[in-house]
C-alpha cells in the first residue's frame, strides 16, 4: 500500500529548457523515466519503475483531465495538457505535457510516451482556476457534471481542450 503524501504549498521549480520523459505500459505503469523526471518527483528510479504513472498525481488535478487524456491517447491520439504534479515530499511542480501512444511495427499501441516542459506562469495562472472549478464539481457532483462544465467552457472559448492549452 502506498503511503499517503501530504501536498504542501511549495513549488518545484522545473529547470528552463530540460525536457521531463516518461514511459509507460499499456496500464499506465512506469516503464521509463529520465533523471530529470526523478530528480522532480523526489522518487529514486526504483520507486517509480512498475509504479502508476499517478504516483506523481498532485489532488488539484481534476479527474476529467486525465479521463480525456486516456481517451486520446488509447485510440492513438495525442494530447497536451497542463498537469500539477506531486513530488514525494509533498511539493509540487507545473509541468506542459505532451502525451502520444507508443506503436510497434504493426500499428499496434504498445505504451505511451510522455515529454513535459517547463509551463508559463501566466498560462498556470489561467488553468489553475479553471482546475480548481473542475475539482470543486468532482467533489460536490460527479465526473458528468465536470466534463459538462469543460464542455461548456471550451464551446464559449470557439476551441477544443487542445487548442485552449496551445493558446495560452
């Protein structure tokens, strides 16, 4: 059983121009993961190796976000997206991730594949509150009434989950 993490309101700060690289299986279990990834978490490579890639997700993150990132990424579709991590000491860093299906030679997925990169403060200013109105739905509701209010969101911006995090 995993030890409870306590999050505590102090940011990790992601070095400018080092790219954080993750690998997974087909279940989210960590198959890969780059020295600066570790170094972000607080995590030795042996903590994080066959461990759910959400052993890094911070409480912040609405639950919607990583539903539509699973369903891009199992019918082979990319997907960017703002996420809070949690480090295992209780911090948290801001990451931009660029999410993609892994394929073999057949076409296959065999995993999936992830680079993030230091975001702009202005850009997490924005998504913070859009998160945290996620998060208060999930809490109060369910995820029907979250993807709902995304939904709503996003149809008044004129753009999809993607286009909103590339514009801003």
């Amino acid at each position: 059983m995993r030890q409870k993490i306590v999050p505590m309101d102090k940011q990790r700060n992601v070095p400018d121009n080092e790219l954080i690289v993750s690998k997974t299986d087909l279940k989210g279990k960590i198959t890969y993961c780059n020295d600066i990834f570790i170094q972000l978490s607080g995590y030795r490579e042996n903590e994080l190796l066959g461990k759910a890639h959400n052993i890094v997700r911070h409480g912040d993150m609405p639950r919607i976000i990583f539903k539509l990132l699973w369903e891009n990424i199992q019918n082979g579709r990319e997907i960017v997206a703002y996420v809070k991590n949690l480090a295992k000491d209780g911090a948290y860093y801001w990451v931009i991730a660029y999410v993609s299906p892994s394929f073999n030679e057949k076409g296959e997925i065999i995993g999936y594949h992830s680079v993030r990169l230091k975001p702009k403060q202005e850009a997490v200013s924005k998504i913070e509150n859009l998160y945290a109105q996620l998060v208060q739905i999930e809490k109060e509701g369910n995820l029907a009434k979250s993807q709902a209010f995304l939904e709503e969101f996003l149809r008044k911006q004129g753009l999809n989950y993607e286009e909103y995090i590339l514009s801003l």
